[in-house]
C-alpha cells in the first residue's frame, strides 16, 4: 500500500517546517495532510496519539489540528470550524463547536444535541483540554471565503493499537481507521469487534461521504466469522486515507473499534 504519511520533524510558530531526513521510528511525530474542500464540510479523524505522550494518550484538539492554510476570524460566523461529537453528563450526544479565531486559534463556539439545531447552554470543553483519542472522528466546515485545501493532523506516531469505543443501540459515532497509509474498509487489519450482521435488529453500517459529497452506506453481511461490509451484497473496495473518518451506526450494544496498527518501519 503506499504510504502517505511525512513524518514531522520541525514545526515553527510560521507554519510547518519540515526536516529530512524524516523521524521514522519509536515515538517520532508525524504529520498527515488531508486534502479538504473550500466550502461544505469534509468528515475527518485523527490518527495519532497525544504529541509525545506515553503511547495509546489521547491528544487535545488544539495540539492535533493544525490551523495552517485555515480560514481565521476575528468572530466565528466568518471563521473555519471545527465540530467533534461527544456525550454530555446526562448521556446524550452533544456537538461541541469550536472555530479559528485569527491570531488565536481554536476558540469554543456553541454545543447542539443530536439530531436538533437548538443552540444548548452547554459551554464546550477549551480546545487545549478537549481530548481527541486516535481513531476518533470529528468534521471540518469551512467558512464563507475559505481558499486553503489543506488540514493539517500531527501527533505521535502510534506503535500499537487502543480500543475506541462506539455507541450501542441505534446510535452514530465519528471514527476513522487510525492507519497512516490508505486502507480499505475490508482490509484484514481492520478490527471491527462484535459487529452486527443484522440477525435481529439490522446490519452495523458505515456511512462514508466521497469528495463530491455524496453519501454512501456499506452494512456487514455474510457468514458471522467473515463478515464484510458491503452495498448490495456485493463487496466494494473502499478507500480511506490518512484523517479521513465517516460515521459507524451501531445497532446493538456497545461494541469497539480497534484502530489499524501502522506497518512496521
């Protein structure tokens, strides 16, 4: 598979100088750049640990998503956002808004229920505690006037694999594959544990966006020990790249994903 990810070897408060030869081993930090429309939406996720944390950390957001070739703003309406899909004390999925304020950086906006567009007196967690745990999804919405093409994800480079959790019961979460290189979403390193084949209350399925913004829906089928996600019943190959992500219905109890772990170096 090829891999497109460049390792990080310098950042500067300018923007992001790189160095060569790259660091490609241990706890290096990595950098993926994930090609983003200028206006809508582009569903991302996060494919490092914590900037050179202990291995399986979660990163905050405000270290993870670089704001480089970002739309900033003196107030949010004219600025990039960013929006991550969490769950309240109450357990109710809840967005938190955040957005690039010029000169600043990521700044809490709003937070919205799911499935409603009322603002709710729920102030989000500041973008340097919020935490992002890899494999973990969230979106981009760019601002009126947005040029850049470019998003900007680093952390440390992960040398294994942490569970991410998913939502049971009907419910959506934000996730991405966590690999460093392009993945099928059938590829055998792909650890969907316990999905649901549909025996009694539908398939799991993924609902992935393509460039052109249109929404596609692939379920598992087939035999409960070679499962295949699948539109149709016919198996499509499926690409994700480094920081894309797409939305996981999970039809039954809570369940886990397991991020990709990156070929060795």
């Amino acid at each position: 598979m090829k891999r497109i990810l460049t390792l990080m070897a310098v950042a500067t408060a300018a923007g992001l100088a790189l160095a060569d030869p790259p660091v490609i081993e241990g706890n290096g930090v990595g950098l993926v750049t994930v090609t983003v429309p200028t206006t809508g939406s582009k569903i991302l996720s996060v494919p490092f640990e914590k900037p050179l944390g202990s291995p399986g950390e979660a990163g905050v957001l405000s270290e993870l998503i670089a704001t480089n070739d970002l739309k900033g703003a003196a107030v949010a309406a004219d600025a990039d956002q960013i929006v991550v899909l969490t769950t309240n004390a109450q357990g109710e999925a809840i967005y938190y808004y955040y957005w690039y304020k010029l000169g600043v950086g990521w700044e809490t906006n709003k937070t919205i229920k799911l499935g409603d567009t009322n603002v709710v007196d729920i102030v989000p967690d500041p973008a340097n505690a919020f935490a992002l745990a890899r494999g973990l999804g969230f979106w981009l919405v760019r601002a009126s006037g947005a040029t850049g093409t470019k998003l900007y994800i680093t952390g440390q480079i992960p040398t294994n694999s942490a569970a991410v959790n998913l939502a049971g019961n009907n419910k959506f979460t934000l996730i991405g594959l966590g690999a460093l290189d392009d993945r099928d979403i059938n590829d055998a390193g792909v650890t969907w544990t316990d999905r649901y084949d549909g025996a009694h209350l539908g398939q799991d399925s993924l609902r992935i966006v393509s460039d052109a913004g249109v929404m596609s829906t692939y379920t598992f089928w087939g035999d409960p020990d070679n499962l295949s996600l699948t539109t149709a019943g016919t198996t499509n190959e499926v690409t994700i790249k480094p920081g894309e992500g797409f939305w996981y219905l999970r039809r039954g109890a809570n369940t886990t994903f397991t991020p990709v772990v990156i070929p060795p170096q």
